[in-house]
C-alpha cells in the first residue's frame, strides 16, 4: 500500500521495515486459514518461492537473512544523510532494522533486477544463507550486479543474466 510504482518514488524508512513483513504477514494469513475457508489447504507452505523486481529485490535480500549494515547507516542518518532511508529513521526503527527479517519459512529467493542493495554491505549480502537466483540484465549497472552476486554467490544459488534486456524489462 502506498507504495507502487504508480505512487511515486518518494518513500519513508518505515517502508524499509513494512516489504519483508508484509510477505512474513501473508504466510501467517495463509497458514491460519480457518479450515471451512474456501482456500484452507489449498497453498502450501511448506515450499515457498519468492520473488521481487526493483525495490523487491531488498525485500528478497532481507528475508534470506540480509543484515542492514545498521554501523554505516546509523552514522549517515545522524550526521544528516537524506535519503529515503535517513527520511524518518529513529533509534526505535533502528533496532528493528537491527533485528532483521529472515523467513526461514521460504526455500528460495528470486531477486530480479534488484534495487537498495546498498542498505546491506558486502557484510550484509554475505550473511545470506538461503537459496538465491539472481536475474539481471545486461543493460543493467554491471558493477552493481556483480557486487551483488559476488557477495551471494556459493554452491546452489544461480545467477541469470539476460544479455539484452534492462530494469524494465522484468
């Protein structure tokens, strides 16, 4: 909510928080489905995908177990930062950030030309465990995209990089 392309760019440290529980709040709605709803049973949730395009993508990275690089941050929104990060950080949601977001109920991740890496670190990025496929593309930063996949990249996680095709084009 309020936070669709259609709503602009502009977004608050607090949305930073909302993407990765929104998805953790709709696995709990669906493992809670009372069994005389119409969809009680019906999705499984014991084997989860996930996927994010653009600011999506931190969303994928913060629920595989991406840890905000808090330190760097921390410091940037005291002496003034003003990022969409920095907009309305206080040292309440900054333990929340502190907290992390990790859904161990999901089994893999498909980050798709992902944006705000920038919030982990290479630390952060590294601290991922869970299954990672990395798509991107070619017209996208190669710079940005390799920092990425260099801090994620082990054994079972994929990179995809389509040649010809940039942001939008997912």
């Amino acid at each position: 909510t309020n936070n669709t392309t259609f709503d602009g760019s502009a977004r608050d440290t607090e949305i930073y928080l909302q993407r990765p529980w929104d998805i953790s709040a709709v696995i709990d709605h669906l493992e809670a489905l009372p069994s005389d709803h119409f969809l009680a049973g019906l999705p499984d949730t014991s084997t989860i995908m996930a996927s994010g395009h653009s600011f999506g993508g931190y969303t994928m990275m913060a629920l595989a177990g991406g840890t905000i690089d808090m330190d760097t941050w921390a410091a940037a929104c005291d002496s003034g930062d003003t990022s969409d990060f920095c907009s309305t950080m206080t040292p309440q949601l900054e333990t929340l950030f502190r907290a992390g977001f990790h859904e161990p109920r999901v089994d893999g991740y498909l980050p798709m030309a992902g944006g705000d890496f920038d919030k982990f670190g290479d630390a952060g990025l590294n601290a991922i465990s869970e299954r990672i496929t990395q798509l991107d593309g070619g017209f996208d930063n190669a710079e940005e995209r390799d920092r990425i996949w260099n801090a994620v990249s082990r054994q079972g996680n994929f990179r995809v990089t389509l040649d010809t095709a940039g942001h939008q084009s997912f």
